[in-house]
C-alpha cells in the first residue's frame, strides 16, 4: 500500500526478465500461467464449431440442393444442410419470398390464365421448413394431427370392378347440391400408394369444396394408406395409363355431363393425368389439368430414389407390397414371385407388376411406363416442379420445366423451395399447393364459360 505497481505481463513465452531485481526495486511482478489442457480444448472446439457451421451455410446455398444418404459423405452433406437451415433461418426470413420460374408462350389464353393468378407469381418457403426431412417431419405430423373439417368424415366411396376383377375406387366428398347444379368437378388422381385422406387430397379437395366444386378421388387397385382398396385380382396398378383411369373419368364424366372436369395430380398421379391429356388431345375429357411434381420418365426418377435414397425406396415400396403379399396369402397367386425379395422399385416391376399385367420383360419401357411426349397436350395444362425435389432428380427437373417450349397448352411454374408433393408456405406452414391449383383451374373455368 502507499507504493506505485506496475503489473508486468511478461506473456505465455515467458520473456527473459530478471524478476527478482525488478521486485526488491519495488515492482509487482504477474506472469499468467501457461493455458490449461481445457482451455485449449475449448478453443479447439470453437475453431470446428465455426468450421462445420460454415460448411454448413455453404451447403445451404448450394442450388441444386443435394438429398442422399446412400453413404457416409452423402448422409454427411445432408446432415450439415439440414444444420445450415436451421442456422439461416433468420436470413430465410429477411430474403423474403421468392419468385417462381414462369416458364409460357405468350398466347393470349396465357396471358388471360396468369392474370388470373397471383400466387403463381410468389411463393414464401416456410423458413423453418426449408430442409427436405424437416418438410415431411411436418408433414407426417398433420397427417397424423386430427384436423377440423376434414373431408373423410364425408366421404362416400364408389367402388367399381374391371373385367379382370380387380376394384378401383372413386372418392366422392358428399356435399350440399344437387346434381343437375353442379357446374364443376374436380378429379384429383392419388398418389404412388394414396387415397383421398392424404395431405394433398384433403387440402386440395377442401379449397375447391369451399369454392362450389365437386370433388372425387380416384383410389388406384391395392393402394389406400388411410382407407384401403386391397387387391380382388392378380393385377396391379401399372405406371402408364390403363383403363383403370380411362373407366373411372368416364364414370365421372357421366355422372355430371354437364359440368366443367378438370384434374389435378400429385406425383404419380400428376403423371398419369399429364400422359391422359398428351395421348387424349382434343378428346380429352378433362378441359384443363394440374400436374404437380411429375418427373418425364419413370425410368430415370425411379432408378435415381433406389440409388440415392434405398430408406425412401424400401419404404415406398413397401407401402405397394404389403397389398400383393396379403392377397398371395389369401389367394396363393402364381403370378407374383418371391415377394420377400423385394427390396426396391425395381424389384416391385420386376416381381408383381410385369407378371400381373403379363408384360414383356426385356422390354424397358414397359417396366416403367414409357416417356410421353407432351405435344399432344391440348387443354390448358399447369405443371408445377420444385428444384429442391427429395424424388426427382434436378436434371428431370430442368427438363420437365421446358416442356412449354413444345406445347403452348403448357405452363411450367418451378419454385427453388418446396420439396416433393409439398410446398409449405409462411411462418405457420400452410401448403401453397390449394391455393395456386384452385387460381388456374377457376381461371380456366372462366375461360371456358
């Protein structure tokens, strides 16, 4: 006390000073120790710390986004994707929305139709669910989720049997008008094992209820994850149009003659409807069509999710398996194989469907539908797609979306957000999809009055 102190650093290298000297003169000497083993490991840490995170923004950024986890390095890119979502959250939401990829040539039906539609024009990704398994986590909540309103409490099933005996199902959702004042219907086509109580089909189907129009879905054979349509018939679903879909729009056409039919497809249904309205052309008898998420040739998307993504593969498959294994056991069909060989896709064509439709093997495209060129489309025909696709490879993506180039018919909208089958829109996560379908097919409605 009462003496000046000067503290002297001298530093993890510990310079050479004479402390003693310098104490017995009267300075405070404070040398600090060297740095701990846990110190220096706690540095470490943040050194990777921030290494990861800016790999992981990175990959983030990265368009086309990658999905994979057929290995170590693709589960490992994924991994630090679904890390740099949740880091730039904050930035998703600054960026704000983004504008689709319109992709027309300007016919004056063009013009007429897209004026008619603004959410074409903007598309807010959910910030929070950017990332492909955030989206289905999501996803698989709300379909588990009971939800108000929703159309399965009133549904009323048609089920209509095929030469062969198998059954396709039509799901009617039961509203107030009668028949004769019905002036537009709606055919939504399921997806690749669904029904009418799936995501899409429900909100799909409760936006144009709401907006005066009948809606029936059609239930492929052996499909029906909520409400099953098991097999009564060797046969299964095929990847190409068939009678199946032929009959049932025929069925809904005669039922409202007089009403405007249109369609919309998620997926394998977005396919299926697209192939309708190509080989159809003018005797299409939807009068307009809104495929959603098809990819162009069955060959390469499918090959693409047995390699890329075999967790995905094995459990699509499965949810189309399960339907040929019961019927064997029930029936000891001949026509299946080994089915506890079934592991992928392929296997699924190979074992169930070429033997059931008693096709060619050595033929290619009959194992997964052949390519339909979309210059017979002669109805006005929205096709939606998503670069960030967990299904379709980017490269069918970029083709798909220039299919308006061959065709005027065609309207390609493409977003960067989204995955396969969802677009989660807003902080809340509600699905875009309703929206922008029931804009283009009123428009078209208007169009054709």
């Amino acid at each position: 006390p009462g003496v000046p102190a000067v503290i002297l650093f001298a530093g993890v290298a510990r310079m050479a000073v004479d402390t003693e000297e310098l104490a017995d003169r009267g300075w405070y000497i404070s040398v600090p120790p060297l740095a701990s083993e846990e110190t220096l490991g706690c540095g470490w840490v943040a050194v990777v710390a921030v290494i990861i995170s800016i790999l992981a923004i990175l990959e983030s950024l990265r368009q086309p986004r990658f999905v994979g986890h057929h290995n170590f390095i693709a589960i490992c890119r994924t991994a630090l994707q679904l890390l740099g979502d949740v880091l730039l959250v904050p930035y998703y939401t600054w960026q704000g929305p983004e504008e689709p990829e319109l992709g027309f040539q300007p016919t004056a039906i063009n013009q007429q139709l897209l004026a008619a539609c603004p959410s074409l024009k903007s598309y807010f990704c959910t910030p929070w669910l950017r990332h492909t398994y955030t989206a289905f986590s999501w996803y698989t909540l709300l379909e588990l989720l009971p939800l108000p309103n929703r159309p399965e409490h009133r549904l009323r099933r048609q089920a209509i049997t095929m030469p062969d005996g198998g059954t396709v199902c039509l799901d009617w959702v039961e509203d107030d008008m009668p028949d004769e004042e019905v002036t537009k219907v709606l055919f939504i086509a399921s997806t690749w094992a669904g029904d009418s109580l799936t995501f899409q089909a429900r909100k799909i189907a409760g936006r144009f209820v709401e907006d005066g129009w009948r809606v029936v879905t059609m239930v492929k054979r052996g499909c029906g994850l909520r409400m099953a349509n098991p097999l009564t018939s060797e046969r299964t679903f095929t990847l190409d149009i068939d009678e199946d879909l032929l009959t049932c729009i025929d069925v809904v056409a005669r039922a409202c003659p007089r009403a405007f039919l249109a369609g919309v497809g998620v997926s394998k249904g977005a396919m299926e409807l697209r192939s309708y309205a190509a080989r159809m052309g003018r005797a299409s008898k939807l009068s307009a069509v809104v495929a959603i998420d098809a990819g162009l040739c069955w060959n390469e998307c499918c090959e693409n999710v047995d390699e890329r993504l075999p967790v995905f593969s094995k459990m699509l498959t499965e949810a189309v398996l399960e339907p040929c294994r019961d019927y064997q056991r029930k029936h000891g069909s001949q026509k299946f194989g080994n089915l506890d060989g079934v592991l992928t896709s392929r296997d699924f064509f190979r074992d169930c469907v070429i033997p059931s439709r008693e096709l060619k093997m050595e033929v290619e495209p009959y194992m997964y539908g052949a390519t339909v060129d979309p210059v017979g489309v002669a109805v006005p025909c929205l096709e939606v797609l998503s670069y960030n696709d967990t299904l379709i490879p980017a490269s069918c993506v970029a083709d798909a979306s220039r299919m308006h180039q061959v065709n005027r018919n065609i309207i390609n909208l493409t977003t960067r957000g989204g995955t396969h089958g969802l677009r989660f829109s807003g902080w809340d996560g509600e699905c875009w999809l309703p929206s922008c379908t029931l804009e283009f097919l009123r428009a078209a409605y208007k169009l054709r009055q």
